[in-house]
C-alpha cells in the first residue's frame, strides 16, 4: 500500500485572487492558527496580475490602482501574517470530509482541513460553448487570454480585431489593442445592451471612435489557417439572427468577450450544491456551502464586477471558516431565498433562521429605470426591506440590506 | 438640426446617484448641462466634455529577470490628447529588474506633470 504522508491545517483557502488572499487574511484576524493558502500559479494576486489597466481599490483602499498593486498590496498584507503560502501547486480533489490532494513541487499529499474557503476564480466562455460556425482558423480569442498575452508575454495578436460581447474585459482590451497598434474594427453585442460598466464604453470605446453594435453578433468565422473574415449579422428579439442582414467583416483577429464562468470542478467532486442561476455555490450568510465547513467567496461564487467586492466576500469567508475550525458555528435551521420578477438572482440563497441585518447582493435581469427592490416574506407577505434606485443594470451588483430578524422563506423582486 | 442640439450625453461618476447628463451647446456657444441634480455635475461634465482626462495603463519588456514584462501607468491624468505621445515615450523605455512598485521610469512625462511609474514589482 502507499503510504501517504497526511498535513493539517485550521483554514485552507483554494486560489489566491482578491477573493483568496483576503480570505487568508480574514482567516487569520478572525483568530485561526494554521491557514494555508494554495494557488496553482507561480505568483500570487491571480487575474489582477494582467488586469495592468487601474480602477481597482477603490473600496478597499480608497484609491484608484492598477491591478498589479491591487494583489501586491494585499500580498503584501499576506506576507505580514504566519500564513503557509504554496504557490504552483494545484489541488486535484477536495472531499466532504474537507481532505485536500495538493500536487505540488514539492510532491503529492493530502491535507486535512478543519475548514475549506473556495477561491478559485472563473474561467471564460469560448467560441465552443457560443457555438460560433466558420472553419476553425487560428486568431480566435477569449479577451482574457489576448489580455494575458499581449500584457503578460509581449506578445502581438493580430493587426485588425473584432471584439465579439461587451464584456468589461473585451471593451479594456479594446482599447488595449489600439495601444498596441492593432485596429479594432468594432464591437458586436447580441443583447439590446452593454454587460460592461459604463466607464469603460467611454472610456475604452468612444475615445478611441470604435464602433459599437448592440443586437448583432458573429454568425460565421472564415478563413484557413488564419482569421480572414466574421460575418456578422442583426439579431430579434429572440436574440436569432435576421436573414439578410448579414454583412463581411475583414479581420484576422476575433476576441470574445461573451460571459464568465465559476470554476467550480472542485466543488462538484466535493458533491457540493451549485445553483443554476450563478453558476457558483449555494451558501448561507456565512458563505458556508452545503459542505459542512466549505466556503466559497469570489467570483467561483458568483461573477463580481468590482474586484474589491471579491475581497470583501474573500474576508468574510475566512472569517466563517476561522470561527467554523474554532467549532463555533453549530449547525442550523435555514430558510430560503429567491429571485422574483426582474432579478437575475440574490445571494445569500439561505439563511439562518432568526438571522437579523444580513446584506444581500443581487442582480437585475434588464436595464430598469426608477425602481423598488422589495425583499418580502413568503409566507406572509411580510415586506422586510424596501430601497429605491434611480436605475439598475444587469452589469452592476446590487445590495440591499434586511434589518429584521427572518422567520420564513424570502423572496427578492424590482419593480418599476 | 436644432439649435440645442445634444453634443453629448454621459453619467455623473462623481456619486452613486449617477446623474444621466445631457450636454448641449447654447446660443452664447458655452455649454449647457441638463439632467444634474446638484451643482457639481456641471464642472464635471465640462471637463469630460471639454478637456477630458485620463490614466494610461500599458506594460514594457524587462531585462534581467524570469519574468518578461512591468506593467506601468501614470501617477495621475492627463489631457486625452497626450494618451498617444506618452505611450511613445513609454514604448523607448527598457528598465532592467530590479523595479519597485511605485518607481518612477519617466518622471515629468512630455512636460505633463506626472509620471510614469512601475505598477509592481520585478526582482
């Protein structure tokens, strides 16, 4: 039989992004001995390391930095405390029973964990999962890889680009690839509007005079050996594309920039529950999943717009876990929490019984205009939160806070 | 086309309210802001509207060290029209590690009042 050589920790935090780092952190302020932190890249800060572009830490250091001083700073912080960090080594499995099987430079072992926080990030969605027809040339891109290898590797992608989405990553390496010489011919949207914020429309696409398309997409990718044409098309209303509106667009260079996806392999082996809706972990107020102990905070537990977000929820998580490895979070009644009319999803989804003053996020499904968030019983009916905004976009995180003490099932709704 | 003819239309960035602002240009030809719901959206949206001002993020190649690139920007904006001059400037630059987070490698770029500096650090 082989024999395995078996580590202990209190805290063990998978990734370490924004969301990992502060997890660690939160990990050990809120008084846990042994925190381990994995991360399977040779450095840490995760994303943030090609995100070169600023507009990062303004919530959490309250001012505007590149991505590169957001994960040192926070690495830094890292640094200061007795946390193991082990970086390029990758977790294989995780179990129920919280057992990690770590494969690292330093060999294969097994590390049992008092408590598990979830920080693995998310990957893109490809031209594959889009269903893109076309020959299959080289030149086609997820907006993150050309972001990783034109900031990272110095490499050059292409000389004209189509940038398919408007994901805040497609619209920064827009401007990106103007930078760089590369001419972007323009940005096709299949939604009526923008995934990305604002800021970056204008500042990413309209200084720059790049053309943006709303309702249109990439129906066709031609070319051999390289990216020689898209064909791009109007869409309906059922997001179909409209015969005859087809048009030749000539590029070499395609870029998708068509959604996030939580990295959740880990998760699913450990027979955690995900929802459908965010694609990342169900958890309660404490970020614990269904796995006794496990956290998850981050975008593997549903998709951030803001990074500092991420590490927000990242300090929360460790916090739970230090408090849950300490053996001070027995096991609880919980209700839960849906989406109504207009929103996309709210989180939380459960929530202990009793539980006064938790702050949950949201996301709308469509751009709204002067509207009522309404947080309401189930049960009866009871109207436990109400908060007025002057829009909402499907692009931007929401939340809203309920004071009372909840008894019963909730369910989160907008209405105009 | 009408007198009052939009010139612009964007979002106060200034307050979570975001005030949607639609500039026009007025009979004196100065600007005229619509939409604001308190004073300072109006300064705000001259200066976007006017002289708009930017930070510039890029990354350049390194000597001396495993990793290939320093990503660097610019300790504060700068008029947009400079974005393209100072990338110039940035692309004759070829630091050699070790670079500080925060080190300056062009200080008083094209005579604009800021930097450019090293956003991490390389050893």
């Amino acid at each position: 039989m082989m024999r395995q050589k078996i580590d202990t920790c209190d805290v063990a935090v998978i990734g370490a992004g924004p969301a990992g780092l502060a997890a660690a952190l939160g990990a050990r302020r809120a008084g846990a001995g042994k925190v381990l932190l994995v991360e399977r890249e040779r450095t840490l800060g995760g994303i943030l390391n090609q995100c070169v572009h600023d507009g990062f830490g303004l919530f959490l250091y309250k001012e505007t930095i590149s991505g590169p001083e957001y994960a040192e700073r926070l690495a830094e912080d890292v640094a200061r405390e007795p946390i193991k960090i082990e970086t390029g080594a990758m977790v294989l499995d995780l179990s129920p029973a919280r057992v990690l099987k770590i494969n690292s430079r330093a060999g294969y072992r097994l590390v049992e964990a008092r408590a598990v926080v979830l920080a693995m990030g998310c990957r893109e969605r490809t031209r594959e999962m889009i269903e893109i027809p076309g020959t299959r040339p080289a030149g086609v891109f997820t907006a993150g890889s050309a972001q990783n290898l034109v900031n990272l590797q110095n490499l050059r992608i292409g000389n004209q680009a189509v940038i398919l989405g408007s994901g805040d990553i497609g619209l920064i390496m827009a401007r990106r690839l103007v930078f760089e010489g590369v001419a972007v011919k323009g940005v096709f949207e299949i939604l009526p509007w923008v995934s990305g914020l604002e800021r970056n429309v204008r500042q990413c696409l309209m200084d720059f005079a790049i053309p943006l398309e709303l309702g249109a997409t990439v129906v066709e990718i031609r070319g051999r050996d390289r990216v020689e044409s898209v064909v791009v098309a109007k869409v309906d209303d059922t997001l179909a594309p409209v015969a005859g509106t087809e048009r030749v667009v000539p590029c070499d260079t395609l870029l998708l920039s068509v959604g996030l996806i939580p990295e959740n392999e880990l998760a699913k082996r450990a027979g955690i529950e995900l929802s459908p809706l965010t694609g990342g972990a169900v958890v309660d107020e404490s970020l614990m999943t269904s796995a006794a102990g496990v956290f998850s905070c981050g975008n593997v537990l549903h998709i951030h717009d803001v990074a500092d977000w991420a590490s927000f929820e990242g300090f929360a998580a460790g916090a739970s876990a230090a408090r849950f490895a300490a053996g001070e979070m027995p096991a609880r009644e919980t209700v839960r929490v849906s989406p109504g009319p207009h929103v996309k999803y709210a989180l939380p989804q459960l929530l202990t019984r009793g539980t006064a003053g938790v702050e949950w996020s949201f996301r709308v499904t469509c751009p709204l205009r002067n509207v009522q968030v309404v947080v309401k019983g189930k049960a009866t009916g009871k109207v436990y939160a109400r908060k007025k905004f002057p829009r909402v976009l499907p692009s931007e995180l929401q939340k809203i806070k309920v004071r009372p003490a909840v008894e019963e099932d909730l369910e989160v709704s907008c209405h105009e | 086309m009408s007198e009052n003819a939009p010139v612009d239309r964007l979002t106060c960035v200034l307050c979570p309210v975001g005030c949607e602002l639609e500039v026009a240009r007025d009979a004196a030809g100065g600007l005229d802001v619509k939409g604001n719901q308190c004073e300072k959206g109006i300064p705000f949206a001259e200066e976007e509207v006017l002289h708009p001002r930017r930070n510039l993020a890029t990354s350049v190649p390194i000597k001396g060290t495993a990793a290939r690139m320093v990503s660097v920007r610019l300790s504060g904006t700068v008029p947009r029209e400079m974005l393209f001059p100072i990338l110039a400037e940035i692309a004759k630059l070829r630091p050699e590690a070790p670079v500080r987070r925060g080190q300056v490698l062009i200080a008083n770029v094209l005579g604009s009042g800021v930097d450019v500096v090293a956003t991490r650090t390389v050893l």
